[in-house]
C-alpha cells in the first residue's frame, strides 16, 4: 500500500508539470494593465538616438501596424508620439504635405505572457474545480509585459530599417505548497 502511494504521487508530479505557458489574450486586471503599460514606457526610452537625433525639430508622418487594432495599440501609438516629441523634439504631421520623414512602425507584441515551470500538481482535472487550479509543490511563476517592435524611417528618398527593440517587464514569483514568495515587483510597488 505505502509503496503505491509513492508511486501515483511520483506519476502524478511527473504528469502534473514540468513547465507550461500562456498567453493571455486580454487586459484584465491592473497587474495585467500595468505590465504592459510599464514595458511599453521602457521600450520607448531605449528608441535609439541615432536614428532620431537627425530629425530633431523636424516633422514627420508615424504610420503604425500591428496585427489588431484596438485600446492597446492605440495606447503604445500615443506614447510613442509622445516619446519622439520629448525626447528628439519630433513632430508628428497629420498630413503628408512638406514632412521630413516617414516612420511605419511594426508592433510584433504588445501584450501580456504568463509561464509556470516546476512541480505542482494539477487539480483542474478533478470534476467541479477550475482548470487552473493547482498545489504548487516547487514552482517559478513568471507574468510578463511585452513588447517588442521594429521600424522603417524614409528620409530624403532613403529607406533604412531600425533594431528591433523588446522591453520585458516582470512579476515573478516562487510557489510553494503554502505561500507564494514575491521574486521580483513592478514599479512602484
């Protein structure tokens, strides 16, 4: 009897997890929100002065894409705007009439990820219990805001392809059996 219940608890910490991962696919709660907001606000300090000393006081048509429109976009558009007018004194043209340049900016993500490696058993296969649930045996538990982008600046007939820039910001966390220990916080908290 003692030598089965060692045995099921080993298969079910071998079937109960190793690592997983999920991309959540909206912005549901402040942590959430804040992630998000706060990797986008880092990525627009790491817009490389190189490309955009140049265009110091000029202005400029910023056209942006990414693969949905919606509050996000619009939200990482404006604080790109803002950025490029505080930092390099950037103006951004409504019309195409007597610009400096042409930015198209490509979004590759803009969003949230939430990864769990480590053991913990899984009690979302048990009828009546939701399907996240779990007891946590030794797990790290990673929730992060993403974003990355890249770009292509048209100036005086030349196209020219910037880096793509990631900014990743974290909430990370050790889970055991009986508490979640805090590895790492937002700004601010």
């Amino acid at each position: 009897m003692w030598r089965k219940s060692i045995m099921f608890f080993l298969v079910v910490m071998v079937l109960g997890g190793c690592s997983s991962r999920q991309v959540q696919d909206s912005m549901v709660g402040s942590t959430a929100q804040r992630l998000v907001t706060h990797s986008i606000d880092q990525l627009m300090a790491k817009l490389p002065a190189s490309d955009f000393e140049p265009l110091r006081g000029k202005s400029i048509i910023l056209e942006t894409h990414f693969v949905e429109n919606g509050p996000l976009k619009d939200y990482a558009d404006e604080r790109l705007a803002v950025a490029l007018n505080e930092r390099f004194d950037i103006k951004i043209a409504t019309s195409p009439l007597s610009v400096d340049a042409l930015l198209k900016v490509f979004y590759t993500s803009l969003g949230t990820d939430q990864e769990l490696a480590g053991f913990y058993l899984p009690l979302g296969i048990i009828p009546g219990q939701d399907p996240e649930s779990r007891i946590n045996l030794i797990s790290l538990e990673k929730f992060h805001g993403v974003t990355e982008l890249y770009y292509y600046m048209l100036e005086d007939g030349e196209l020219s392809r910037g880096p793509t820039l990631i900014s990743r910001t974290r909430t990370d966390a050790l889970g055991l059996p009986i508490i979640t220990i805090p590895i790492s916080r937002l700004p601010g908290d």
